[in-house]
C-alpha cells in the first residue's frame, strides 16, 4: 500500500503495531518481520543465477505457462525485482522520515527500522563476532579429533555456554551472530567460486544440544598448510 502511495486506503490505527515504529518483542511475527526485510534487500542484489540458485522452487514454475522456459523465468525474476525494489524504497523513504527520531534515540530499540539497522552492523565487527563464535567451537572440535570419534559423535556446545563465552545476555542477539556468521561463510564461498553451502555446511545446530562445527565438513589444518609457496 506505501509503495502505491494507498496508504490513505490503509490507515496505521487499523493495525496493533505500527509498521516501523511499533514495539515488536521477540517472537515469530518479529522473525518474520525482519526475514522479510532481508529477503527483498538480497533479492534486488542479486544475480539472475544467484536468484534461481538460491529459489530453486520458482523453477518449478514456468513449465505451467505456454512461453518460452527463459521468456517465463525473465518475468518471473523481473516480478521479484520489482517487489524488492518497491519495499526497499518504501523503508528507506521511512530511515529518511525517521531520521530525527535516530538521532534523538526516540525509537524503540525494539522497533522493525531500529531491528533492521542495527542489525547490519559493521564488515569488521561481522567478522570479529563471526570468527569469536567459530573459535569457541574449533576447541570441543579439536578434542574430539584427538580421540578420533566417529563424527556423530563429536559433541554440541549447549546455546547458554556459548552465550557466556561470548558474553551475550540476549537469545535473539546471539541467533543473529549465529545467522549473520553463516552468511558470511555464503558470502566467502561465493566470492572463491564454491557452490552455494547449505546452511549447516559449517555450524551445526540441534534444538536439544546446541552448536557445532560439521564434523563431516571442516577440517582445522595449520596456517602454515594453507600458504601458497612463495
């Protein structure tokens, strides 16, 4: 409705939380909220083979329609596209709007254009919180290589003790290193011109018993093995 410029047709006091603004706690319509967000920004980045690499579904799609298969596959990456693109104007005309508010830090730290921003963080500070967490699961990693277990039996660090170790208080702020972390490790493998990992290709994880790196997938080695010979 923003992007049409309908939002007349669609009045704020209609909704319990305002859109941008509105308190949002911890839950699955925050997740939601924010996944959205970051769907559509990597969405307008992305290539036309990143994108039906990484929603391989939509090609399940064009069988359906009497066109040529990339005539079809065009419009369909086309539509998303343009979605992303509309959503993305639409937050950042709100930043905009908002900018004051940042400033006199009279937004809810809890807010979606709060969550949204601060998420992002700094390259450097992905990095350091990226490399922090896969150090405090190299060492249970190590010791289970030493005693040459079968991988399944490599153990899982529990959430609460990774959380001290990293002196993080929040649940949710820890998932987003966790989340931000296996992004990277997407982004590094794109960039060596590696096919896309799944998503526990490094980290493990199990609701019951926490984190781990994949003992079927990493393999620690000396610095001094991975050096190209001068």
């Amino acid at each position: 409705m923003l992007a049409a410029g309908q939002e007349q047709e669609d009045p704020e006091e209609a909704y319990k939380v305002d859109l941008f603004s509105g308190d949002r706690q911890p839950g699955p319509d925050r997740e939601m909220a924010l996944a959205f967000v970051r769907s559509v920004t990597k969405i307008r980045e992305m290539g036309d083979v990143a994108f039906f690499a990484h929603y391989g579904e939509t090609s399940r799609i064009v069988e359906f329609f009497p066109e040529r298969t990339d005539t079809v596959a065009g419009r369909i990456l086309d539509l998303h596209r343009r979605h992303a693109s509309a959503v993305c104007r639409v937050f950042d005309e709100a930043i905009s709007a908002h900018a004051a508010d940042f400033r006199q830090g009279k937004l809810p730290a809890t807010c979606l254009l709060s969550l949204v921003v601060s998420q992002q963080g700094s390259e450097s500070e992905v990095l350091g919180n990226s490399a922090a967490l896969i150090i405090c699961l190299a060492e249970p990693f190590r010791q289970a290589t030493r005693k040459e277990r079968a991988p399944e039996r490599y153990p899982f660090t529990q959430t609460s003790n990774l959380m001290s170790q990293l002196r993080c208080n929040d649940d949710e702020a820890f998932r987003r290193r966790v989340l931000r972390c296996r992004n990277k490790l997407t982004q590094l493998a794109a960039q060596a011109g590696d096919p896309r990992p799944s998503i526990e290709a490094v980290i493990e994880s199990s609701q019951w018993h926490g984190y781990r790196l994949n003992p079927s997938r990493v393999r620690i080695v000396a610095l001094s093995d991975i050096r190209m010979p001068s």
